[in-house]
C-alpha cells in the first residue's frame, strides 16, 4: 500500500499544480462613467457599445451602455459593471419613431398601442452608428486599470 501511495504522489503533484495554474479567476473589471451626446443634446436611451479592438469578444470586454435624460451614461458587461482593462471601438445607436421631433426620443415606460407598424429611424450618424459601422467606428477608447475612466463624447450630427 505504501508503494502504491509513494506512486500516486508524483501524478497527483502535477495534476494539482495543473488546476492551480489555470485557476487565475476572472479579470478584474473597471469602471466607466461619462456623458454622450447627439448634436449637442442629451438623450435618454441613447446606446453606447464597446467592442475590443483586439482579440475575441467575451463577458468581460463587451459592453453597452444607455444614457439618461441629461446624457449621463451607465454602462456595464456580461460580467457585470465596467469592462476589463484594453482598447475599444465605440459605436452608438439612438432610435425613434419616424416623424417625432428629434428632441422627443421615447422614455422607457411610454407604449404605444401596437408598436408593429411603427417605422423608426437611426438618430445616429455614419460612422459612428452601430448598425452599420459597429466594427469600423472611428471612435476609439481605452479602459486603464487603477484610473477614473470618463468617456465624453458629442456625437456631430450634419
């Protein structure tokens, strides 16, 4: 039995140290604040996305945000609130109903009747619109461990 044991050490040595070595956790994630926005004006529901610029999308580098009525934005990741540490390709999409005044985006708790037929329209200029330009926005923005991280941004509408 003592061979035995005296044979097992070895293997479960290294399996041991296998698992500790691939058990880094998650990476930390870092706090966003800030204000954007459309032609000089603020907008509620206006949406924010960070996208990294390098290597594959996951829960801790995605993020989307959404402003306030003062343009003051929230945003968060799959793994919750901020985004790891790196560069990031910034995009944004603002919608409303065709035909209400572009100061007029609709709040969070107004329904209409029957939202089917309902045509909306991309506030949001090329390129810097997430529909169309998500990967090729010309807005860049790096996340910095230990930092206050503050993105400001007015959107310039033609």
């Amino acid at each position: 039995m003592a061979r035995f044991l005296q044979n097992l050490h070895l293997p479960l040595t290294a399996c041991i140290l296998l698992c500790l070595s691939g058990c880094a956790g998650d990476p930390p994630l870092h706090s966003l604040s800030g204000k954007v926005t459309l032609g000089g004006k603020p907008y509620p529901r206006l949406l924010v996305y960070f996208r990294p610029i390098e290597g594959k999308v996951n829960q801790f580098n995605l993020g989307v945000g959404e402003t306030d009525a003062n343009g003051v934005l929230s945003l968060r990741s799959t793994a919750g609130m901020g985004l790891m540490a790196g560069k990031y390709r910034v995009s944004f999409s603002c919608m409303q109903p065709k035909g209400r005044p572009a100061n007029q985006v609709q709040s969070s708790d107004e329904k209409p009747d029957d939202d089917r037929n309902v045509e909306m329209v991309e506030l949001v200029p090329a390129p810097y619109d997430n529909d169309t330009n998500a990967d090729t926005s010309p807005l860049e923005f790096e996340i910095k461990p230990g930092m206050d991280n503050v993105f400001e941004h007015d959107i310039q509408v033609k």
